[in-house]
C-alpha cells in the first residue's frame, strides 16, 4: 500500500498557525508587562517620565537656564554619587572558585586553571572594572540596573559580551519582586535592521521598520515570517533598508524584544547504556547521544569508536526546557525560539535601596527635595543681587527717541513724559540665606552617609566617619556579591558550553604567559563560587576601649569564679592590652 504523501500547503498551514500562536502569546505577555510598569511608576513616583526626570538632575538641568530670572544650579548630585562610587570600586574584590568536597585531584587542578581563565576574562576581556562603574551610576540614579552577560559565535570562535542595561528596556513579570520568582522577563529596544539581519540572516531580511506605539495596539499585519518565507520563493523582495535610509536620512530601527520564559513543557527521551575504557578502568554511561561523553576521571572527551552502544536502557520524561525558554521577536516575526543557551534569566538585577518591589530607590530620587531647595535659595539670593547691582533708569518717551538704548544701570523702563516714578529700594539678602543652603546639604550628605572631609578637626572625627562609612557600605557590598556570583556562573556556564576549540591566551600582556584552553573540558566540574569584597572596618579608639572594658570585666568575673587561673588571666589581659597597642611590662 502506497503511503499518501502530506500536501505541503497543509504542512505550511500548521506552522503558520503555531508561529502564530507563539507570537500573539508573547506579545500579549509583553503589552502586560509594559503596561504594568507604566502603571508603577505612575503611581509610586507619579511621573510618567521618571528615568529622564531623574537623568535630568544627575546631569544638573533642575531648573532650567533662564538669564532673565538668573536661575542658579549647583548641582550636588553628582558628585555625592561619583564619591560613593569610587568608594566602592576602591575595595578590592576577590573571585574564588572552591572545589567540591569529593572532588579529585584532577578535577581541583582544572578548577583552579577555570580560576585563572575566569580572572582573564573579567579583567582584561570583558573589562569588568569599567562595566560595573557604568552599573552603579545607573543603580544610584535609578536604583536598579542590569547586567546582562551574553554571547555571539563568528566564524565558530566564542565571543562573550557583558552590557550594563538601562532598567527602562526591561520589562518585567509584574507578579514577581525578584527574578528568581518572575515566570517570564522582556528586554525591549530599538535595534538597527542593519545589525538584527547580520544577528538573525535568515529571518531578520523579513522584519520592517515598525515601532510599537502603546499597549493597546492591535496587531495590523496578520501575517507571520512563515508567510513572507513562502511568498519569497514567488520573488517577493524583502524590505530594502537603504532605500529607507536614503529617504530618511537616518538608521531604520526595529524595536527587538527577547523574551526569557519559564516553561514546564516536558517530553520523553531515550536513554541508552554506554560503556568504554579510560584511565584502566571501564565505565558505564546513560547518556542520549554517543557524543559528548567524557571519561569521569581525567575528563578526556571518548572517541566514539571506541564506545560501546547497548541499545535503550530505558525511557525518560524531562523536562524540554530545563532552563527556561528564548523567544526573540521583532516587529512581530518570530526571530528565534529555543530552550535558554544561558544559565538563568541573563537579565542580573542589581538595585540601590531594596523596597521590597522589584525597583529599587536611587539616590537622586531621595536628594531632589534638597536639591531644589538649593537651588532656589541660590537663586533667590542671585536675583537680589542682580537687581540691587544693575539698578533700572526710568526715562521720558522724548529720552528713548534722542536714541539712548542702553545703560550700565540696567534695564530701561519708559514713562510719559511729566509723571512721577517713585523710586522701590530692593531687599538686603535674607539673614543666613546661605548658611540655610548648607543646612540642606548637609541633610543631603546625611541621607547618603558621605560627609564633607573639609568640616573634620581632628582625627578622632575622621576616624568616626570612616567607620560609619564603611558600616553603611557593608550592606550595599553584600547585595552586589551576591549578584556578582550570579554574573560569574553565567560567564562559565557560557565558557564552558559554546568554547568548542583549542585556543591560546595571553594572560599577561607584560610578562606573556600563554595557556592553552578548551572551554568544554572544563563541564560538570563540583565548586562553589566565592566572590567577597575585602573590606575592613575602621574601628575608632572609643570602640576599641569600650570592648576592651567588657572583656576586662568577663575576664574578671571568671578569674573571681576560679574558672581560670590568675596566669591564665594574665595571659588575656595581655593580650587585650596588645591589641589596643599597650604593652604590658612585668
């Protein structure tokens, strides 16, 4: 019996209808985001343009120049967040990758070469210093911002990026506070079609120059990238971006929307028994393929022939996605669909002040009111001055005509000729005008924990600030450690599954020392990662002493309990006093 061939139409009817499926659920998800933090921000801060509202004050454009009110702006916000960001990045930061317990002594010796190609990659690949100044200035003006570690292959060699993000293109599950609790997560930006075709060559020659206007439009063109694929062989000529761009006389852009969604879609793979020799001794393997499959010792990649297939062991049920799903789209073309490359959500979230929410406050959403009490005082004070300096002439209509048009007293102000001017004296400057500017600094100097060094008298003082400084940095550290670890896992998950060939690195420009790296000889290694700011807390002498006292006094009431002897208790006192720098003579 002859088996009836599948009529192709119907075969492009039933991917037309799926991608279809995909797209209208990923759009309607998106709008639901983007509608969601519109809503937010309109309601916590009630400014529907709350990221150039507050980029406006960290660049000192508050009030606007205007000579004819002399409006003054001394703008205190940015360096208050320079300062707190260099303090930052003065702290030496540690990267540690520890070995697992059971881990052999092979296994360690590989860990500590993934250190090594790790640090090179951090400091001198992707030149983390630099990228995480451009985060935090974005974390203290917004309060939140993002890394977003990522990877292209070219000519089959592994080119890793890490791009700080604006939060405004990030558009998230508004159910969620966290990513860890988001069940999808959208990046959204405009992108040059020249750049989405060379990403995407096949599909992304489909995509028009469209911008998504607002939540509530419809989708205009109902026709999929399957369509347009299938027209193309009737000779339909995609959109030519430089007839565009000549009509314009600017790049034509897409709006480019990447989409990370947790998906519990699951299906059954078979698994089958593999067994080989390596390292004198013979092993057994459940694997889905005979490639990839690596001796569990010295981590050698198994030649397939020497492999042994013993048919299906047994039958699973996985999950398809097991690290979420990437769905890539723009202008409504379905770009992309496929389990996550990466290892989480790549979106890290990093924020200023935690309120619970999934923004977090900067720092110029908490100086503004002082900020502008400032500048209005100055202000003030600068119009005063500017009025009683260049005092107005009044002069008579036959005055203007003799052609008088200006003076060094200040404006002209005309009158009929015969009638009274009365003369008004301007206002002395306010008692304490500009004392009153330098009490709302110095609330803005206690609302961030930076104080003016230039105010200090003594050292007691400057060692008192120190410590209260470093104090308020502990907590931020600790929460952009934790981020950071998050950063690191994806760089090596990303090292060490798409670095498919043999590749030399120089790890010192200065003195070269070139290491030979694989980076998928480097899989399913056990550590854990260890990232730590090396701060050490300042401790005044008042503290010092004040503790010194409550160990005098525990040492004490344990040498009159005859818990410890009087040389035992010679012994601690000795050493307490040591630490406060006093020596003890016999």
């Amino acid at each position: 019996m002859a088996i009836k061939e599948i009529d192709p139409k119907i075969i492009r009817e039933q991917i037309q209808k799926e991608e279809r499926q995909i797209v209208d659920t990923v759009m309607e998800k998106f709008y639901i985001a983007k509608s969601a933090k519109e809503e937010f921000f309109n309601m916590e801060f009630g400014d529907k343009n709350f990221f150039d509202r507050l980029l406006s004050f960290y660049l000192g454009r508050q009030l606007g120049k205007n000579p004819k009110t002399t409006d003054v702006i001394l703008n205190n916000i940015t360096p208050i967040i320079q300062s707190a960001i260099s303090t930052i990045l003065e702290v030496p930061l540690s990267i540690e990758l520890i070995p697992g317990v059971n881990s052999t002594e092979q296994q360690i010796k590989q860990i500590k070469e993934l250190e090594i190609i790790l640090l090179f990659y951090w400091t001198q690949h992707l030149e983390m210093i630099k990228k995480i100044k451009e985060l935090l200035t974005k974390v203290k003006i917004w309060g939140t911002g993002f890394l977003y570690p990522h990877y292209n292959i070219e000519n089959n060699l592994l080119n890793i990026r890490m791009d700080v993000i604006n939060p405004e293109c990030i558009y998230p599950d508004p159910s969620c506070n966290e990513n860890s609790e988001a069940e999808f997560i959208f990046y959204c930006e405009p992108i040059p079609l020249t750049r989405i075709r060379r990403w995407y060559p096949e599909r992304g020659k489909f995509v028009k120059e469209e911008f998504i206007t607002s939540p509530s439009q419809k989708f205009k063109d109902k026709s999929s990238f399957v369509d347009i694929m299938y027209d193309s062989i009737h000779f339909l000529s995609p959109i030519s971006s430089e007839t565009k761009s000549q009509k314009r006389n600017k790049m034509p852009s897409a709006n480019l929307i990447f989409g990370f969604f947790r998906d519990d879609t699951k299906e059954e793979l078979a698994f089958y028994n593999y067994t080989f020799n390596c390292c004198n001794e013979r092993f057994s393997k459940k694997n889905t393929s005979i490639e990839n499959i690596r001796c569990p010792i010295c981590r050698r990649l198994i030649p397939i022939n020497q492999i042994i297939k013993d048919g299906i062991a047994e039958k699973q049920i996985i999950l398809k996605y097991p690290r979420g799903r990437m769905i890539v789209i723009a202008n409504e073309i379905l770009l992309d669909d496929r389990p996550n490359p990466y290892y989480d959500i790549p979106f890290i979230r990093f924020i200023n002040i935690n309120t619970t929410k999934y923004w977090g406050l900067g720092d110029v959403e908490y100086l503004i009111s002082e900020q502008i009490a400032i500048n209005k005082l100055l202000s003030m004070g600068m119009r005063i001055i500017k009025k009683t300096a260049d005092r107005p002439v009044f002069v008579d209509e036959n005055t203007l005509k003799e052609g008088i048009k200006s003076t060094d007293f200040g404006d002209i102000i005309e009158k009929l000729p015969g009638t009274h001017i009365q003369w008004m004296d301007m206002p002395p400057l306010p008692v304490g005008l500009f004392e009153m500017s330098q009490v709302f600094r110095a609330q803005m100097d206690n609302k961030t924990g930076l104080r003016d060094r230039s105010r200090i008298k003594t050292a007691t003082e400057a060692t008192l600030l120190d410590e209260e400084e470093q104090r308020r940095q502990v907590t931020l550290l600790g929460d952009i450690e934790k981020e950071l670890k998050k950063v690191i896992l994806h760089i090596l998950h990303i090292l060490t599954n798409y670095h498919t060939y043999t590749e030399q690195l120089a790890l010192d420009y200065k003195q070269p020392n070139m290491v030979i790296f694989k980076g998928i000889d480097y899989q399913n290694l056990l550590f854990n990662v260890n990232v730590r700011f090396q701060t050490e807390i300042v401790q005044s002498k008042m503290v010092k002493h004040k503790q010194a006292l409550e160990s005098l006094q525990t040492i004490i009431s344990l040498l009159n309990s005859t818990l410890i002897t009087q040389e035992e208790a010679r012994q601690l006192t000795k050493g307490l006093l040591k630490d406060l720098g006093i020596k003890l003579t016999d």
